[in-house]
C-alpha cells in the first residue's frame, strides 16, 4: 500500500492555480469540496483550448471545426464509460449534473411506469435533488413516497431498509455518500436486496464518484448520476449512466434537435440511445473538459485519493473533537472525507463567516438536506470536507482557527 507524503500532495497542489492566493490577507484553505471541487491546470487548459481552436457546434457539421469538437466530446463519453465501466458507451448519457439526472429518471422512467399504490424508497440523508423529483412523479402518479430512516449516528440500517421493501417498492433511489455527513450507505447490498423483489435502483453518485472507484457493473445499479464539478471537473456537466434494457424503455425527457431521428407535423421517431436523452445543443465545452479531469484523477489514482482523504479526516477527527464545545454531527463507521459539526454557543453562519476571514473556506447551513436537518433538531451545520490537494497543515491551521474563535466567544 502507497505511503502518501507530504511531498507528492504539494505537486498535486502546484496543478490547481486556484489555491496559491490569499483570502482576506491570508492563505486560501478550502474545504468547500463537497459542494465544489477545484480544478487543475489541465483542465482550465482543455476548455481554454476548445474555445481557441475547436469551438463548433456537434454532430451535425462536416467541417473541420465540427468534426474536431464532436470528436472532442465523443472522446469525453468514451472515458466515462472506462472511468465507470460501463458495458457499453450507449449507456452514458450527458447532463446538467446530477439534479438534471435524477430529474430525468425520475419523469422518462417513472411517470412512465409508477401507477397508484406503487411505492418509491430513498433514505433519510437524501439530497433536496434526490427527494423533490420524486415528490413530484408521486403526485403526477398516485405512487407513495417512502422513507428508510436515518439513526443518530447518521446511519441507516439494512434491516430497516430491507422490512420496507415489498412488492409494491417498484424503484430505490439512494445516496452512496452523504453530502452532508460524509456517511457510506451500504448501497451494492441495497441493489441486490431491492433486485430481490424487483425494484429497480438509482444510485445517487455525487459525492461516490471523487473518493471510489465506481464500477457500475459490479454495482449491477439501473442508473448512477453524477456532476462533473465535484471531481476536479467543469460545472454545468453530469453524467447519467444507464443500463441499455432500462434507457430504451424510457420515454425521451426533453423534445428538440439531436433527439429525432425523423420529424413531421404529423408525428416525430425519437434518436437512439444516448441521444434520445440529449435534446438541443450541449454544454460542449466543459464535456470535453471533462475528460481531463477524469484524466486526472486517474494518473493521482484512487489507492492515493482514498488514503489521502482519510488521512485528513482521521487528523481532523483527532484534532478538532477536542475543541471546546465541538459537537460533530454524524458519526458513521464508514465515512468519506467530510466533517460536519456545530459549536455550543456560536451560529454555524457566524462559524462560517469569521473562519472565512480567517481565509478558511467551509460551507454553513443546511446543505440541501432539511430533512436530515430536521432528524437532528438542528437548523444546520459547518461542514468542513477534504480534498486530494489538502494538507495536515491545513487541517491543523483549522483547529487553531477554531480554537481562536471559541476563545474569543467564551470571553
């Protein structure tokens, strides 16, 4: 097993420009990742590069410029499928991210195939993006929403979850990864135990895809979403891997070019798979974008990113639970690189505002979980989370802000 030092993360480090400036006077720590990634050279390169020399639209042009781009963008879905490992690159559909993914699940399979009575599983810990859609396919459907609760702990239990699962369950929609309490949900057993009895499982992978490998093939999942932004990628690019059998079942989620085959006013033939699901012109660039960042992650290799993230964690978890009136907030056995937590007697917005002129940057609030939110009785938390490119020193000039803060409100 690789020993991770301190030497090997400064050179990741010297890729991501981002992080060599200071922020209200001081040294820029950013532990926002869980919310947004930062992204390295090569990939600020790549969409520098499509802008300057290949800018055309895709699929439709026989020049040189367009030819080029939809190489560029054709190359992207090949590496996902590599990346993710796919059966086939049919199965990789481009989005917005992971809310657009979920979305279009939730209305190209499930409007499509919930009827009343049926029902639809998530967990306690999902997303907003993970439970509105399916508030809505419910009500368009008559099918009842159904939730796996949450311990205190941050966990969920598989015997409850598997007591919930009946014939009337008819799709499982999960988290594999918290986004606000970094907690591993034991999600290649729920697929199997919701395969038992016919359910079909979506995988949210926001949060999966920059710390594991993913392998949708072992995970044998019906759907996995994701967003480019989280995994040292662009913003406004996602993926939604599918299985063939399910994809083309599926009703088209949006109408417009690239998803036709033929058109007329007397009725239109839909587009293939994956583009029956890619309607009008796509985010091009940062898809091709993509691919360097995929590209990344696969040269600093996941035995490292793991080992590396919880190394920062363990530092953190030995460091900062001895602060005065440290509460963490989720304590799961099995736990990605994120630390959630409030203080006795500081708001988390005061948290985050005087860490942030301390020139540490975490997130406040509810994180888009008001649900889990509400579990804990609580408004929200800070929530500090860890990337390949952060150091021990980092964590450890953390402890001191926090400690210096606590200080001064305990006066």
């Amino acid at each position: 097993m690789s020993v991770i030092t301190d030497i090997s993360v400064n050179e990741i480090r010297k890729q991501f420009p981002i992080l060599n400036q200071d922020v209200n006077g001081k040294p820029l720590v950013y532990f926002d990742n869980a919310a947004t990634s930062q992204t390295p050279q090569v990939v600020i390169d790549a969409l520098v590069n499509y802008y300057q020399k290949d800018n055309a639209n895709i699929h439709r042009g026989i020049h040189t410029l367009a030819e080029r781009a939809t190489t560029g963008f054709e190359a992207t879905r090949k590496a996902v499928q590599q990346f993710i490992n796919s059966n086939e690159v049919e199965e990789i559909i481009f989005t917005k991210g992971t809310t657009e993914g979920i979305n279009l699940v939730a209305q190209a399979y499930g409007r499509k195939f919930l009827q009343e009575g049926d029902e639809v599983l998530i967990t306690g810990m999902e997303h907003h993006s993970n439970i509105v859609p399916w508030q809505i396919v419910c009500q368009q459907t008559g099918a009842k929403l159904k939730v796996i609760p949450v311990d205190n702990n941050g966990e969920i239990s598989i015997e409850e979850y598997e007591s919930l699962l009946s014939e009337r369950t008819k799709i499982v929609s999960a988290v594999y990864i918290s986004n606000s309490l970094g907690t591993i949900n034991p999600v290649p057993q729920m697929i199997e135990l919701a395969h038992a009895i016919g359910a079909k499982v979506l995988v949210d992978g926001a949060q999966a895809a920059p710390h594991h490998k993913l392998d949708v093939q072992k995970l044998n999942c019906d759907w996995l979403a994701f967003s480019g932004h989280k995994m040292y990628g662009p913003t406004g690019v996602g993926i939604l891997y599918g299985k063939r059998q399910v994809l083309e079942k599926m009703d088209p989620y949006q109408g417009g070019g690239e998803m036709i085959k033929e058109v007329s006013f007397a009725g239109t033939s839909y587009n293939d798979i994956p583009y029956k699901f890619e309607a009008g012109t796509p985010n091009i660039a940062d898809v091709v974008a993509l691919k360097a960042a995929i590209e990344f992650m696969n040269e600093v290799g996941f035995e490292f990113l793991h080992h590396q993230e919880q190394a920062l964690l363990n530092k953190g978890r030995d460091i900062l639970f001895d602060i005065d009136g440290f509460q963490p907030i989720g304590n799961a056995k099995e736990k990605a690189s994120v630390i959630s937590f409030l203080i006795d007697g500081v708001h988390s917005f005061d948290l985050g505002m005087l860490l942030d002129a301390k020139g540490i940057a975490v997130r406040t609030g509810h994180h888009c979980t008001q649900p889990l939110m509400d579990h804990f009785k609580i408004d929200g938390t800070v929530r500090a989370s860890f990337a390949v490119y952060n150091t021990v020193e980092e964590v450890e000039q953390f402890a001191e802000a926090l400690t210096d803060i606590v200080k001064k409100f305990r006066k």
